[in-house]
C-alpha cells in the first residue's frame, strides 16, 4: 500500500466554509448511496451518486482553491492535515493511505483508508489506475465533509438516541444500557469511551468489534466468562494489524478442517458484499477486513492440501 503526501496549504477560510458549503450535497449522496434492487434504479442510483459527489467536490473547490479544477487526491491528505493541526486526535498520524488492486486490464479498482481507520474505494468504472485513485478520493472527500456535520460527532446526545435505537432493534429493556455485561450496556460503554469523536474517527474500533463478532471470538470470550466490558477494554488498545488478522485466519484454518469448503464460500460470499458495497460508494473497511482474513486462510488451506497430495 502507499500514502500519498502533499504539502500543499489550504486558505484559512476553508474547511468552515467547505463543510457548511457541502453538507447539503454530502446529504443527498448519503440518501442515495445503498442501490436499489431493479438495473434501472441501480443506474439511477449511481447517477444520483455521482452528482452528489461531483457537487461536492465542487464546492470544496470554490472554497479552498478557488474555481478551477481540483486534485481530489491533494484535496483529501489536506483535509485530514487541517483536522490534525485543528486538534483531531488522530493516533496514526494524518496520512491518507491508498491501496491499488494489482490488475493487467480495466477496469481498475482502488481503495483509500483515511486516518481512523474507515475505507472507501473507487465507485466508478475507471478505464486507468489513476482515474481509480481519483474516484476513490472523491467518495472518501464528500464522506470526510459530510462527517464534519455536528449529527455526525459522538456527543451525550448521540450516544442516548445510538443506544436507544439498538436497544429498540434487539429488542432489549432500558435496564441493559446501565449493565456493563450485556451487548448494549458494552455498546454505550464503547461510545463513552470515543466521547468528542466522530462516527470516521470511531470506525477502526467498531470494524474490530465487527469482526470479532463475525469471527466468532466474542462468543468464545463468553464462554470463557470474559465480561463485555473487559473486551471492550481490551480491544480498545488493539489495532487492527497483520497479528489480529492472522489470529482470525487461523480460526478458519480450524473452521476448514471440520467443515471442507467452508472458507472458499465465504470468501466468495465476501467478494461479492464487497464490490457491491464499493460500486454503490458505501464504508468498506469491515468487508474489505472479512475478505482479507478469508484470502489469508484461503491462501493457508491451498497450501496445506498441496503438502499433503
């Protein structure tokens, strides 16, 4: 993977006026962005998709480099820079990092992961590596302006409508929310703890949380008698690296053995979740985990079944 890095500044006016500039058109996108089932209102979709992008874009343009062209990919590490020297609290740095999947022949594909930890890829059908790069910047853009809008932060307020509604969804009881050991009362206790945040900022941790889930190992830590609030403690200090993959991997490695074929379904299953997801400009970090999880067992079994024939 590479970052890409520009030193380039930003008018001082820009990023207050960008945001409130865009909010609107981030708004219509994010209306839109989940596709439809039918071709013609998955066309329609995408079209409206891409004006909301366009649109801001656009106005970000109009309001930190004036009315010419704009380079997204510069646009972007600026913006995670300002935020930074604004006082965001970003652990790993303000470095935007972009990912191209090795191709010979469009179209291409590229992923972008912003400081936090949330990822976006190209939405479009790009005939070059560099238009991939490009269109996965502008997704990742109007998502980084359109979280600067107040409803988008972690505040008291979020967390109380946050954990109502999961409450009301598993429909639980309001005594869960005070309990530490239920999956709601851990729920609020991760939200409390990423207070001031917002929802980009919060994601590298809750894709863990994802995982974990899907993986099996929360379970597993229940039956160990863990206490969700020990695993959320735990967990928050964790980054989501080459070691967490591998320890999940090797859970599928297991998997395989009781049940022949169980990873290459998945993945396959985890492929197609993905490029749906990314074609209709949605969060990708956690399918993108999922898929290399299950690549990295895939690649393990093949190797294994070549030793044994």
């Amino acid at each position: 993977m590479r970052g890409h890095h520009t030193g380039a500044k930003v008018k001082s006016q820009s990023s207050a006026e960008a945001v409130a500039n865009s909010n609107q058109a981030a708004s219509s996108a994010a209306a839109h962005s989940d596709g439809a089932n039918s071709k013609s209102n998955d066309f329609k979709t995408k079209a409206v998709l891409k004006e909301a992008v366009d649109a801001v874009v656009t106005s970000f343009a109009k309001h930190t480099h004036g009315y010419g062209r704009v380079n997204v990919v510069e646009a972007l590490q600026e913006f995670w820079q300002m935020k930074q020297a604004r006082g965001a609290d970003l652990k790993n740095g303000a470095l935007v990092i972009y990912e191209s999947v090795p191709s010979s022949s469009p179209p291409y594909v590229c992923y972008v992961t912003l400081p936090g930890g949330s990822c976006f890829g190209s939405f479009q059908n790009c005939p070059t590596k560099a238009e991939a790069r490009r269109s996965a910047a502008k997704i990742a853009l109007m998502n980084s302006v359109f979280n600067e809008h107040p409803s988008r932060q972690i505040s008291d307020d979020f967390i109380e409508k946050a954990v109502a509604e999961a409450t009301a969804s598993f429909k639980g009881n309001g005594d869960e929310a005070d309990n530490p050991n239920t999956g709601i009362g851990a729920f609020r206790f991760m939200l409390e703890a990423n207070k001031g945040r917002t929802m980009l900022e919060f994601q590298e941790l809750m894709t863990v949380f994802q995982l974990l889930h899907w993986n099996g190992s929360l379970k597993a830590m229940r039956e160990r008698q863990c206490s969700r609030q020990e695993v959320v403690a735990h967990y928050s200090h964790r980054a989501l690296d080459d070691d967490m993959r591998s320890q999940m991997a090797l859970d599928w490695i297991a998997r395989e053995q009781e049940t022949p074929g169980i990873v290459s379904r998945e993945l396959n299953m985890g492929e197609r979740e993905l490029e749906a997801a990314r074609l209709a400009g949605r969060e990708l970090r956690f399918p993108k985990e999922k898929r290399e999880i299950l690549m990295l067992a895939c690649s393990q079994v093949a190797h294994a079944d070549a030793l044994s024939t």
